[in-house]
C-alpha cells in the first residue's frame, strides 16, 4: 500500500474498530481511550488477543503509549497491538519499542469489489435463531464448553445491532457454521465467521463469504472488506471469493 492510499486504511481500521467496539460492549471488557485509540482488557483472560488490544491507534497518538502501557501493566496484562501501515509509523514504532513492545506477527486486510458464486453443497440462511447462531459461531471457533455458555449471551445480542446480518450455513440441512456481515454505509465488512470441525474443508467459508458479498452489493455497498491471519485458509478463502490484499498489518505485544 502506498502512502497515498492511507485514506483507504484508517476507513478500513475505523469500520473494523467500529465492529469491535460493539463486539467488546458485550464482552464485559472494561474500555479505556488514549486519544482515538480504544483499549479492551479482561485481566480474567489475559491469553485471549481479542478482549485484551487496542485499536485504532496511529503514530498521531504514539505520545499515549507509555500510558497505554502502564495501564495494562496495572492490570497484570500483556497487550496486543494491530498496527496498519502509515506516514510517521516510526515514530510509533519507536514508542512502543521504548515501552517494551516487540513485533510477533502479521494480520491482513483485504478489500475489494468482488463476485463469488455459491456452493450446491452448502446451504447459506439468514439466521433467525441468535442462540443457534451464537452457539455454533462459538464451537467453530473452539470457545470450550463452559465458555460458550458464558459468551453466548453476549454473541446473540448481535442480532439486535442495526446493521449487521447473521448467516447459518448448513450442509445436509445441520448447521455447520455463522457468520456476520456489517453494512456500514457503503461499506460491507465481512466480519466473523467460523465452520464446525466435522464440516471443515467443504466449502463452507466460501458459501458463506459468497452469501454476504451478494447481500452486500444488494445493500447498496460498492465494496466489501475482511480481515485474516497473515497467510491462513481464511485470507486464501477471501481471495478466491475476489477480494485483495490492501495492507498487511503488524502485530505487536506488550
């Protein structure tokens, strides 16, 4: 990505960040702001990368990090940070590592105006149960039993957020997996999506990738974007539906 294009990427960021930010609310995740960065903890689970990260955070706010760290550090935790591509990123860079951060990784935003078809095999609905739907999301994603009943909850209330879609996708007419899409103006952002293990490598993600990209465009928006770990199925997945790589995030932890 150019540095030109960093308009694309921080309207990319804020829609992702958006979804995540109604995604925390129901987490019991406690919510602190550093500038326009938004920090998530829940010391009662400090592995857990997506309850305990900041988002939205740009070299504009790299003046903030000492105290982004010390507040995870007063809560015994050790962040993650999702950095995209920037003008000044060094200087962010340098902030964190004087705050003891290092680079472990890549994550991989993509984006694009694309047009997949359908699977025969797999059967794509709008989910009308939030309790199914949020059941089978959880177990396809590994959540153990005894968490599934404490974020089930929280995973079904998506149902009631204006703007995002819930889709069960089923193969031989028993659920397989879920996702969600979020239309934020004309924006789709396919935003979470998971296959049981006994469904795994039938084309479920790519049914349920085609299903929100025609919703999508029927919806008004003139593109859709998704976020995958550097390198996964789920960032070959997205590619063969049509999208592309935008930018290629840095990770990085406390």
């Amino acid at each position: 990505m150019r540095f030109s294009d960093e308009s694309l990427a921080r309207r990319l960021e804020d829609v992702g960040n958006r979804f995540m930010a109604e995604w925390l609310a129901g987490t019991g995740a406690q919510i602190e702001r550093f500038g326009a960065a938004i920090a998530a903890v829940d010391p009662a689970r400090p592995e857990l990368d997506f309850v305990n990260r900041v988002y939205g955070l740009w070299p504009e706010d790299a003046d903030r990090v000492d105290e982004i760290a010390a507040f995870y550090r007063g809560h015994g935790v050790r962040a993650w940070f999702e950095l995209a591509p920037a003008n000044r990123f060094e200087e962010l860079a340098s902030a964190l590592t004087k705050a003891g951060a290092a680079q472990i990784g890549f994550h991989t935003m993509l984006h694009g105006v694309p047009s997949a078809s359908r699977s025969d095999e797999v059967e794509v609905e709008r989910a009308v149960d939030p309790e199914l739907f949020a059941d089978v999301i959880l177990r396809g994603h590994g959540v153990p039993e005894g968490a599934r009943v404490r974020d089930r909850a929280s995973v079904a209330r998506w149902a009631e957020i204006e703007g995002w879609r819930l889709y069960l996708a089923r193969v031989d007419r028993e659920p397989a997996g879920a996702a969600l899409l979020s239309v934020d103006d004309d924006l789709g952002y396919l935003a979470n999506a998971s296959t049981l293990p006994d469904f795994r490598r039938r084309g479920v993600q790519s049914a349920l990738i085609a299903a929100r990209i025609a919703d999508a465009r029927a919806a008004g928006c003139g593109a859709v974007s998704s976020q995958a770990e550097f390198g996964s199925p789920s960032q070959r997945n997205l590619e063969r539906a049509g999208l592309r790589v935008a930018y290629t995030k840095a990770v990085w932890r406390l």
